[in-house]
C-alpha cells in the first residue's frame, strides 16, 4: 500500500447522470427552443408553428406527411400501434436500461478517472480505495458481477486490489460476499471446554470462474485464515498445559478432560482439479502452518502423572552408581548391592538389593531381591569377556571388559519401560571369592508416543474415558489384577479411586 499522502484522492468524475426521458427515443435534446426556427422545414413534410400546441390553427394543405424512416416500407414496426411509437411498457422498460447503462458507464469512468496514475498523480492513496469501495457498494449485485468483470479487462481491478491494506481487503471481501459475487463456508464454534479452544474459521471458495487478480486476495486472505487459527490453537494447548502442570491431583486432570482436537479444512475451498491455479495454491495451502493434534498436551498429561505417582517423567536423565559386593561359594555367587541415583531436577532414591547366581558352562541364572521386597529373575550368558542377559521386567544388559584390566563397559534398555543407559565398570578383588564392583552410568526415561496417545485418549477405561468399574461401583481391591495394572499406568491408586467413587456417590 502507498505511503504516498500529497493527496487525498483523484478528483471524482462527475456521477451526476443525464437520464433520457422515457417518451423519448434517443438521447434528450440540449438545442435551444429557437432551433426548430433555424432549422427550417423539411420538404413534403408538414410542419407545426412555434407554439401550435396551445392554438388551434388552421393551415392550408401541402400533400401527404412522409413517412418515418423508423416504420420502414412495410408499415408500421411490430409492437406498434397503428403506425406510432413504442407502448408505453416498452418505451419505460427501454428508460430504464439506458439509465442503468448510463450509471454503470459514470460509475466505470469515476474508478477509472480515481484509480488514474501519471507522472504527476502516481500513487492510489487509502482515500482512492475508499472511494471505489463507496462507488462499487451502490451496484446491484447483478451490475456489481458486471462491473468486477469490466474493471478486470481495463486493467483496473488488478490495480485496485493490489493498493488495499489488510482491513480494505477484508472489507471488499465482506462487501463481494453480500453482492453474491464470492461465497464463504461458515466457520465452526468450538465445543465448550476448559481454556476456551478457538473457533475454526470461515473460508472464501476460490472459484475457478473469479478474476485471477480476486482469485489471489481470496487465496491470500484464506492463507491468514489458516495461519490464525493454528496460532490460536496453539495458545489454546499452552493454556491446556499450564492447567496440567498446576493440578493437584489425577481427578482434577480428569475434570479438565482430554485436549479438543483443531477443526480446519484440508485444502483450500474450490480449489480443486480444473483449477487455473491449482498447483501453486496446492503447494503454499500446504505449506501453510496449520493446527494439527497435539501430542505435546498429551505428553504434560502423561508427565504431570508421573509427577503425581513419584515416577520419572520421558526425558529424564539419572546419573546413578551402583557398587555390589561379590561372594563365590563354588559354582554358585552371592551379592549384596546399594544403588542411589540422582536426576537432573535434583530428585535422589538409593535402593539395596540381595541375590544369588548359579552358572552352568557359560549360561547362569540369578535371583534378587529389593527393598521394596520386588523380586525379579535374570537369565544371560558369560562368555568372560562380553556377556549379556535380560531379568523378569524386560531390561536387557550387555557388558564388555578390557582385558588386562579392572576396567568394563555396560549398556541397558527396556523396550517396556522406555529406558536406555550405559556406563563403565570397575572391579576389583578383595580377597581370593570377594569382589567389589561399582558401576558408573547414566539412564534415561525415554517415552513411546503411542503411550502418550493412549493416556490422552477417550477409550472406556483411559484416563478421560468412561470407567466400567466406577459405574459398577467396585472397590479398588475388587477391581481384577491385569486392569488394576492398566488403571495405575494411567495414574490411579486405591486412593483416588475411592475420592471418584466418593464424589460419583454424592453427586446422585
């Protein structure tokens, strides 16, 4: 948009209009009442004096009056009476044309003269695209299309589109949409729900039949539309978030309920196959940022139960040391061991264990023990300088030592769990059947999406879905072992079951 203001606008055209009287067959005569003198009479025609219409004179006879050219050798014209002019109908309807052609011509010329540019008056200024705004608000719909395709050939409506600023564009579109020369889908209200999710806009349909120059603003316009509400969705998720992070507890993450998933149109209305510009519009539609659902909001759920529950959260990092004592009685080993770790927020656990290991060639199998009273079983094999082995829970461990030296290498992971480390080792003998290891390492909490998924979703018996059991009214012990597990995945304890059917009890 010009920034050009040494003018207002172009001096209007003149829209006072001449509009042919409608008993008269051609434009209104401008000659002055004496022209009838100075014109003289026609030969073989008969003539009335000046005046002759308020006298009743009597005038010799000259012969026969000539005929009008208008009635041609055949007689009068059809839609004729008796050999005169046109009915009174005809002669109104044929007024009416030419006083709307002649507005639509005045119309035409004050744009064209508005939007004119030269060397002396080179910029359209805001002013200008008011004033063609004001001139094209006046049409009929019907001359509204006319004129938009008018303005198109002479080169105008480019030129008028290309000036106006972002709240004139929205006002053309508003004004062409009330004329019914451009349509729009409605936009969406979103459902209720906590942290108001935006509404889904309104499109125009680009029409492939719309000048090329409407057809890239509606494009435009449609492209910000888009751009709009994927950035109020966005905030929309922030705000969802925020109120995770600051629940107290898993039912008030319940009340708030699952994320609304974003509402929009996969490709840009009426831009279809057959379309003059459908390649380009495809490829920038496409490439415009859109509100897609998001995984992030199901991922503050997951971590704020985590949270709650006392687990690690995905994307954790624990730096840990584990040293264990080794004992061997014959073919068969005894250790105790104490773990403490810390995690990158600060949060610091220590744990013991107790076990036992029996080896077969290279194959050996162990038993342990922790305080928490959790026993789990370990199967591997030993090959002395590289083993592996994988215990009850899915952890998966591989170790390699240096020969010669104290020194090793370990890694873990747990597909189940979504853990992944690794680290050194050191041992050292502390008599002949004693030995001291200690392993240095780092782990991570890593997290699937599909768990997050599934924590976020609206399945019966997730988090935000309908709970069976809860409608049956059963106690948490009665509850089966298997769905108890799932239950408390999601974050349930025996605690906050009995808060739910607590409140699901008074609130009948």
């Amino acid at each position: 948009m010009s920034s050009v203001s040494r003018r207002e606008s172009h001096p209007p055209a003149s829209t006072d209009l001449l509009v042919p009287a409608t008993e008269s067959h051609g434009p209104p005569s401008q000659a002055p009442a004496s022209a009838a003198g100075r014109a003289g009479r026609s030969t073989g025609t008969q003539e009335a004096p000046a005046g002759g219409a308020q006298n009743n004179q009597v005038e010799t006879y000259r012969g026969p009056v000539e005929r009008s050219r208008s009635q041609g050798p055949g007689g009068p014209r059809a839609g004729t009476e008796g050999g005169g002019g046109l009915t009174a109908g005809q002669l109104a309807l044929g007024g009416a044309k030419a006083a709307d052609a002649a507005r639509a011509d005045a119309t035409y010329a004050d744009i064209r003269a508005t939007l004119h540019t030269d060397w002396k008056d080179w910029a359209v200024t805001d002013a200008d695209v008011r004033r063609v705004h004001e001139q094209l608000e006046k049409l009929p719909p019907a001359g509204y299309r006319q004129m938009m395709e008018r303005l198109e050939q002479g080169g105008l409506l480019g030129k008028y589109v290309k000036q106006m600023s972002p709240e004139a564009r929205q006002e053309f579109l508003a004004q062409a949409g009330r004329k019914g020369y451009v349509t729009q889908e409605p936009g969406k209200k979103a459902e209720p729900a906590p942290c108001q999710p935006p509404d889904s806009p309104a499109y125009y349909r680009n029409e492939l039949n719309l000048p090329e120059s409407v057809r890239e603003l509606v494009h435009h316009e449609n492209r910000v539309a888009r751009k709009t509400y994927a950035d109020a969705y966005d905030a929309y998720i922030d705000r969802y978030e925020k109120r995770v992070a600051q629940a107290g507890d898993l039912l008030e993450i319940r009340e708030l309920g699952r994320p609304v998933d974003p509402k929009g149109s996969q490709s840009e209305p009426g831009v279809i196959s057959g379309h003059p510009d459908y390649q380009r519009f495809t490829k920038e539609w496409r490439a415009t940022p859109s509100a897609l659902p998001s995984s992030q909001a199901a991922v503050a759920v997951d971590q704020r139960i985590k949270d709650l529950t006392d687990a690690q959260r995905a994307g954790t990092l624990k730096f840990k040391r584990e040293t264990q004592l080794k004992m061997k009685s014959g073919e068969s080993e005894v250790s105790v061991s104490r773990e403490d770790s810390i995690t990158q927020y600060g949060k610091t656990d220590g744990s013991f264990k107790a076990g036992a290991e029996a080896a077969v060639g290279h194959r050996k199998m162990a038993a342990e023990v922790d305080s928490s009273g959790a026993v789990k079983t370990v199967q591997g094999v030993n090959f002395g300088v590289a083993g592996a082995s994988i215990d009850s829970e899915g952890t998966v461990r591989m170790e390699l030592s240096i020969p010669g030296t104290d020194y090793g290498a370990y890694s873990e992971f747990n597909h189940e769990k979504g853990t992944f480390g690794g680290g050194v080792s050191v041992e050292k003998d502390v008599s002949k059947d004693t030995k001291v290891k200690t392993d240095y390492g780092i782990s991570m909490q890593g997290s699937r999406l599909e768990r997050a998924r599934d924590v976020a979703s609206m399945t019966p018996g997730t988090l935000f879905g309908a709970l069976p059991e809860q409608q049956q009214g059963l106690a948490w012990k009665d509850i089966p072992a298997e769905r108890r597990a799932r239950m408390e995945r999601d974050g349930w304890t025996a605690a906050t079951w009995a808060s739910e059917l607590q409140k699901k009890a008074a609130s009948r």
